[in-house]
C-alpha cells in the first residue's frame, strides 16, 4: 500500500520530561528537563474509507492536569487540511481511552471507534489512581459507537491495530502499510527519546518505557515489540510532528 499519516495538531503543553521518561531526566542538573508535547488527530490518507487515529483533547483539560497548555485547533478546524468535516469521518482508532486522546469523540456522530475490550473497561471504571485521566470522558462513553476488538485485528486493507499494553491496560497501536514499509502510530504515550534514548542510556536499555504506566514491564516489551516491526516509529506525543505533516 502507498497510504500516508496526516498530523492534524489539535493542543500543545509543556512538561517535565521525566515525566515521559521514566527515572530519567529527573530535575535541574539535567541539560534537557523540559519538553513541548502535542496531541494530534491522525488521518490516515488512502483508503477508501475516512480513518483517523485518537480525537485528541482540550488544552483547558491538560492545564487541570498542571500542563501549561495552549489550543492549537478544534478538530473540524484541523480536518479542513484533508478537506473533511467531522460528520464526514467513518472511522476513528482509539489509541487508548484517556481524555487527551478520547474527549472530542462527539465531534464524530458517524464514527465507528474501535478499542480494546480491556481499555473500554477500564475507562468506565478505572483504578482511584488513574481516575482523574479517564473523568473528562466519562459524559460520553455511553453515547459512543464503539466496536470492540480483542488483540491483533486488520480494520481495512492496509491497517491495522496491534495490542500494546502497558502505558494503558488496552493500548493499541496502529499499523499503517506505506511507501517506506509498516508505519504504527505507537499505543503509548511517548516521544522520539522513548524510543532512542541518548548513548548513555541505550547501553542499559535500548527503549524507556513512559513514567505514566499500569505495567512498566508490559511498557518495555510494546515498545520493544513496535520497535521490531515498524519501519516507521509515530510517537503519539512527539512535537516534531507540528512541522512535519506528511508521513512519509
């Protein structure tokens, strides 16, 4: 397949890093503690059917969350680039369920939103410690279409999803078929230095795992596993992806 990612940037925040590198990057003494994250919709340009991966969230939900935050776009704003309206979207993949990633889902009443069983679980009853990620979305999951998948599925010809648990209970991550081979769109909340980290720590570890998790070794090994199979590497919160919209 020839299909390609469109980045659709819809909030920007700015955050510890350590807060996506686990144990690492802690505090002052390090040269590069601070990061600019993003959250994106993901439209996958090809099939015959209209995909996008995740909704996204509100700038004004991350700031309660204590991340300096700005809104870069709503969704429909974001969709004019692909000349798409919201109504127009058939088909969105959830990531996982928290609200940065979840809460405009009513911006899309003719999607059909594929989860994990076990994310959608948790999202209606999630542990008191993860509580406060999943309570923006709370209002909607009874008014989603959701179509749920257990493991490894093909959604189209040329997608799919793949389960990576760890970040979330039911991660998913998306595997596009490109021109340069397998793009996934990671089932975790990371950045590029999750995935390649400075030399001095790739000799302990060839990928860290992000600090917000429900299982740090199910983490590791989606990574590890994305990481083998991907010619292509699309970290859900890399910033990079503001300035390069097309990939590959």
């Amino acid at each position: 397949m020839d299909y390609k990612i469109i980045s659709l940037p819809i909030a920007e925040s700015v955050g510890d890093l350590s807060q996506m590198t686990y144990v690492r990057n802690i505090g002052q003494g390090y040269t590069r503690n601070k990061y600019t994250r993003n959250n994106y919709i993901w439209y996958i340009d090809g099939p015959e059917k209209n995909i996008i991966v995740d909704t996204a969230g509100k700038a004004e939900a991350l700031e309660k969350h204590n991340y300096p935050s700005k809104q870069i776009n709503k969704p429909e704003e974001a969709l004019e680039k692909v000349f798409l309206e919201p109504e127009d979207v058939d088909v969105v993949i959830l990531t996982q369920a928290h609200f940065d990633h979840l809460q405009y889902a009513k911006k899309f009443p003719n999607a059909e939103f594929i989860i994990q069983e076990d994310e959608l679980r948790t999202a209606k009853n999630p542990h008191p410690v993860f509580a406060s990620i999943y309570e923006p979305i709370q209002p909607v999951l009874d008014e989603i279409n959701f179509s749920v998948v257990e493991g490894n599925k093909e959604i189209v010809e040329g997608v799919s999803v793949m389960k990576s648990p760890g970040h979330t209970e039911g991660g998913q991550s998306v595997i596009v078929e490109t021109e340069k081979g397998d793009a996934i769109i990671t089932g975790l909340c990371v950045i590029d230095e999750n995935f390649y980290p400075p030399e001095e720590v790739q000799q302990f570890l060839p990928v860290v795992p992000p600090a917000i998790h429900i299982d740090l070794k199910q983490a590791y090994d989606s990574m590890i596993e994305i990481k083998e199979k991907a010619d292509i590497i699309v970290p859900l919160h890399e910033h990079k992806y503001t300035e390069i919209e097309r990939i590959p």
